[in-house]
C-alpha cells in the first residue's frame, strides 16, 4: 500500500498556505514530486520541501509551476501575498529586535572544531535578528546572506575582439567540461558557463581582424557545445538541442570539421536517447559526410553514434557493422592528431561507447551479453579518475547487463561498485541507468543481497 503523504498545515503563515495549494494542484494534476519537478527544472525533492514550507520559491519559479500546472494563475497571485506577508514579518522583527535581547556568544565544546563566531553587534536589526544560536556559537541565516550579495554589472563587451579574449573563450569551455566530466550536468560550474556563453556569443558581434573571425566562431561553438551535451544529460532536452544546433552552426561558419563532428555526435545522441533513432542515425551519418577531413577518433565516435541508433531499431548486422567500423578506425588513432576536446575519446570510452550498442542488442535483439560485458569491464578499469560519470554509467550498465542475462549475486558486486561513482554525480542519464537497474533486480526481489541493494539504491542514490 502506498504511504500516504504527510498532512500540510496551512494555518501557520502564508507559505504554508502556498504549500498546501502547490500539493493541490500537482494531486489535481496527477504528478508526482519528481515529475513536476523534471517539468520546471528542479528536482523533486525541492517541490517536496517547498510544498512543506522548508524552502522559498520565488516569482519565476511560482510561474513556471502556474503554467505547468495549468493553475490559471492562482499560485502566481498566491506568491504575491506570500512576499508580502515575509516582507511585514520581516519590518515587525526589525522593530522588535534590540540589541539587549541579543544573545552573547557561550562557551564553546572544545571536544568538537571550533565554528567561526559570525555574532556582530553592528549589524542591522534584522540582520542581528538572523543569527542562530548552534552550539553556543551564533550561525547567519542563509536567507539573510543572500540579501546582502550586491547587484553585480556585466562585463561590457570590448570595442574589438583580441586574441585574449578568444583564448579565454577557450579556456572557459575546457574549464567546464572538466567539471562537467566529474560532476555531471548543473551546480556551479554550468550557470557560470552559461554566463560566460553569453558573453562569448556576443563577440560574435563585435568588430574582429580577419585572422580572428574562425578561431572566434570555433571558441564560441566550442563552449556552446560543453554546455549543450551538459544539457542533454540533465534532461533539458529543448535547450540542449538549441545550444548544440548553435554550436554546429558556429563550426560550419569557422570551417572547423572537428567542431563539426562533435557537435552532430551530441545531436545524434540526443535524437536517439529521446526514441528517435532514425533522427539520430541520419544526424550521424551527416557528420561522416567528409570522414577524409576527420581524425581516427572523430570518426570511431561518429560511427558509435551509428551503432547506437540502429542498436535501438534492433537492426543487428547494421549495428555489428557500425560498431567494426567504429574499431577499425580507433585502431589506427594517433595521440597527435586530434583537437584538445577529443582528448576525453580513450580506449576506456571507445569500449564503454561501443558497450551501449551491444547491450542494447543483447536486451532488445536477444543477442549474447558477452561483447557488451568484456567492453563494459575494459571501460570500467579504463576511465581515470576525472571521468567519474562515464564509469559510473559503465559500471551501471554491466551490472544491469548481468542482472537480466547472468548472475545475480555477481551483478549485485558490480552494482555496489558503480553506485559509489553514481552516488557522487549529478546526471538525469545516470539516473535513469540506476532506475533501470531496479527494474530488473526486482525479477530477483526475493534474494536478500537482491533487495539489499535496492533498498540501498533507492534510499541513497535515487532518494
């Protein structure tokens, strides 16, 4: 039986109230937390806390939700009077709040690390009224300290675009896609990409000497393309086509073959992720249109792309061909020809991308697992410590892989490994690999060391 949620008072201020609504209107709608969240972009742990008061929406987000939940606009008007009454509350504390009725700072436990004492009579009223008394030491509010973060100017464009404005550019993209590979899709790293996107395609306006023009349209295509494929895997599947579209039209203005074909990769992976492979296969064979002007690597990629899509059309011999090209060429692959953003296309990531195909036919054709599970092993022993997503995926995979066509007992080893990886990424992709992982433990629910892990999996890593 399902657990019933928690009862929401909507007596206590007026947050509470927008809470209760917000459930309302996502039970009317029949969504859970995680797919409203998935439709507004935040997860669905945070709808869960906002419904609970425990977390501030804000304007947008109070729209976005109106929208998507078709609302008419009565969570929009309900978030007006919320701010309004957080704004009274906040000028009734600032009148009651002197500086008698402040607590001093106690004695701290030595036994634990000392905090920072933050306690600063010369504070505003209100913002003195934001400490937090903690262990005898005084903590600042977290909403108080937002407040406070000053309005911030853009860096202006400059009058002519410099060679250093086009290595910083480049240095942005390589910067993110570091981060990317280790963390996954969001956080920090990508809002500060997307900024520095924005700037990057404004120079794409301004006045440039003629030997600047292609190596400006490759830097900025670059970086889109990052920020594209860092889309794609959080599941923004609009945005991630639009900025990976963008890139591909920077590479064909720059000339830049090697953009190109990275750039039509991601979109064909994209396509065939999102059940469209036939998309996805005509994409990729479109980047293979001038193979000659590619190096190894490009083309081993570009011929995975392939594989994937027919794997997912259940065309066999078609896959089993795409995937011999794909080794063909890595094997004559030289470590000097390629551009610094294929530096990331190894053994480790031809054996893991290769794998995916071969898994795909073995699930979906009935083919043996074996191919795919002797990939999926050199993947995993392979991929260096930055590229904690792909081995997560990888390790994922193997064990699913197992799972519906071996052992179980030696698929839950391989899962609790991957997990450790899975555990420390942010990725809708591999999300959905774990998910489908516990869709086929469940066939052997029965097992103890079977439900051990997915009672882990879904209170930790799914949670």
């Amino acid at each position: 039986m399902a657990r019933q949620p928690k009862p929401l008072d909507d007596s206590e201020s007026m947050l509470g109230w927008f809470g209760v609504e917000l459930r309302n209107w996502r039970t009317e709608r029949r969504l859970t937390q995680d797919a409203l969240g998935l439709k507004v972009h935040v997860s669905g742990n945070y709808i869960g806390k906002i419904e609970k008061a425990d977390r501030l929406c804000n304007p947008q987000l109070a729209a976005a939700l109106d929208d998507t939940l078709n609302a008419g606009g009565a969570l929009r008007r309900l978030w007006a009077r919320v701010e309004k009454d957080l704004e009274r509350r906040r000028l009734e504390s600032d009148k009651a709040c002197t500086v008698d009725e402040l607590p001093t700072v106690g004695t701290v436990d030595r036994s634990e690390p000392a905090a920072p004492a933050l306690y600063d009579r010369r504070l505003p009223p209100f913002e003195r009224r934001s400490f937090l008394a903690l262990g005898g030491v005084a903590v600042l509010a977290a909403a108080s300290l937002t407040d406070r973060v000053p309005e911030l100017a853009s860096t202006p464009l400059p009058s002519s675009v410099r060679l250093q404005d086009v290595e910083e550019v480049r240095l942005a993209s390589t910067s993110f896609a570091k981060a990317d590979n280790l963390a996954g899709g969001g956080g920090l790293a990508r809002e500060t990409a997307i900024s520095q996107l924005k700037w990057a395609a404004g120079l794409l306006r301004v006045n440039r000497p003629p030997e600047l023009e292609g190596p400006l349209f490759t830097a900025v295509g670059r970086l889109a393309t990052a920020l594209g494929a860092s889309a794609f895997d959080a599941y923004e599947h609009d945005e991630a086509r639009g900025l990976l579209e963008f890139g591909t039209a920077c590479a064909e203005a720059s000339g830049d073959w090697h953009l190109r074909a990275t750039s039509l990769n991601w979109l064909s992976r994209q396509a065939t992720w999102c059940g469209a492979p036939d998309a996805g296969l005509t994409l990729a064979e479109h980047g293979l249109v001038r193979s000659d002007l590619l190096t190894h690597r490009e083309q081993a990629m570009l011929h995975n792309a392939r594989a994937r899509a027919l794997a997912k059309m259940e065309r066999v011999q078609e896959t089993l061909a795409a995937v011999g090209h794909s080794d063909d060429v890595f094997a004559d692959a030289r470590d000097d020809e390629d551009v610094v953003w294929m530096r990331y296309y190894d053994g480790a990531q031809h054996h893991g991308d290769t794998a995916h195909s071969l898994y795909d036919l073995a699930l979906l054709a009935g083919r043996s697992p074996r191919r795919a599970a002797e990939r999926f092993r050199i993947a995993i022993d392979g991929h260096a410590p930055r590229f904690v997503r792909s081995r997560a995926i990888s390790g994922t995979k193997l064990a699913s892989l197992t799972m519906a066509t071996g052992d179980p007992q030696e698929a839950v080893a391989i899962a609790h490994r991957a997990m450790e990886d899975a555990g420390r990424v942010r990725s809708r992709r591999t999300a959905d690999d774990v998910q489908e992982l516990v869709d086929l433990a469940q066939v052997h629910g029965e097992k103890p060391e079977v439900a051990e892990l997915i009672e882990r999996i879904t209170t930790t890593v799914l949670s």
